[in-house]
C-alpha cells in the first residue's frame, strides 16, 4: 500500500512500491525513482461522475502516479492535513482535495444552495472506503467537534471538509456582525448537527455570500 507522509506542513510526500496513488493534476513538484503518470478523466468514479462535472461546469483535474520510489505533491505552498478513512465517508470541496489512495473510491454530491453561497458549484466531492486522503487549506486548518446536542456554525467561505454522521442545514439572514450591533456581516451559514468532525481553514474563499 501506498504509504503517506508530510514533509513539513506543505508538501506530501507518497512512498510507493508498485502501487498507485490519485492526486490533483499538475501537483507532483518531484519524485525519486521510476513513476509512470496517467490523466484521469473526471473527478468521480465512472460515467456520472464525468456527466455531473460536465454539467455543472466544476473542473477537477486527475493523474494516477505508479512506481517505485517516493513521489511529492504540493498546492501552491497551502497546507495539507492527512485524514485517515477507515470506512467513513470523506465531504470534502473538489478545490481542495490533493490527492488518496487508490483503494478510495471517490464520486460527487449534491450540495445545493451550500455549495453554491460558497462559490463551489452545486456539487461536492466524496471519498469513502480505507485509507489515506490529503486535504489543502488556506492556512492551518482547525478541527473541529460537532456530538450531539452541540451544533457547529461554519462560513461557507472557510469550510473545507467533514467526515462522521452529521446533517447540515443551510441558515440565512444571521449575521456574525449583527450579533456585535454593527449593520453588516456574513448573510449565509452552515450548520452542521449531529456526531463529527469539521474542518475549517482560517481564511475565506471569495463567495457570494458575504458581507451585505
């Protein structure tokens, strides 16, 4: 199996021996040993995955590394978490996945009006089975508990990814600022219910959804 590791905050470093590994195309910034890289089409598994990509005008681009040696992945100098999947599932938005174990299968979801107020398309990522899956974030990300009888309120803009049992439900017209008696603020939340964990970077993506 493939073996992962960091090096450092920003660079993922994939030990192989004959296995593969998928990751974002264009992230292999160096590799060492014999590595053959094949494009992927699509970012979910089979016809529907491409289909939905395609009709939602969402972009993400796929290689599969195989080889011997060690390959290294980067994303523009972001940081990268490693989340272990032992038969969970992963929600995780397409611009910041890296890369996964062969052995994960990965497809898409809908998100509607989440996605969306988040500028990500009506159409997330999923990544389910065992095994490793490299996760960017604008900064340190932060994880976060949701258990029950104790909601979780996340900007659309800042929420990377989560994983374990939980709902959410799309909350508007509550704003961060209003609570602090000035006249604007964040219009759009996620709420997340339930039992899991959230992962939230500490800078906001441009959405739509912001300040008013």
């Amino acid at each position: 199996m493939a073996q992962f590791r960091m090096q450092g905050s920003k660079v993922l470093a994939v030990d192989l021996a004959g296995d593969s590994v998928k990751a974002r195309q264009g992230s292999m910034v160096a590799y060492e040993g014999q590595m053959n890289f094949k494009k992927m089409s699509g970012g979910g598994e089979g016809l529907r995955g491409m289909v939905t990509r395609r009709l939602t005008g969402e972009s993400m681009q796929v290689m599969e590394v195989q080889g011997q040696g060690t390959c290294y992945f980067a994303d523009r100098a972001t940081e990268i978490n490693l989340v272990r999947l032992n038969g969970e599932r992963l929600h995780v938005e397409a611009s910041n996945l890296l890369a996964t174990e062969a052995t994960l299968r990965t497809g898409t979801e809908f998100t509607g009006l989440r996605g969306a107020s988040a500028g990500n398309g009506l159409f997330t990522t999923k990544v389910e089975g065992v095994g490793w899956a490299a996760v960017t974030s604008a900064g340190p990300a932060i994880v976060l508990r949701v258990a029950p009888g104790l909601p979780l309120r996340v900007d659309p803009g800042a929420y990377v990814a989560h994983t374990g049992n939980l709902q959410q439900h799309f909350r508007t017209g509550v704003t961060w600022r209003a609570m602090l008696g000035e006249s604007s603020g964040e219009s759009f939340q996620i709420e997340f219910e339930g039992d899991g964990l959230v992962y939230v970077q500490p800078s906001e993506r441009a959405t739509f959804a912001g300040d008013f």
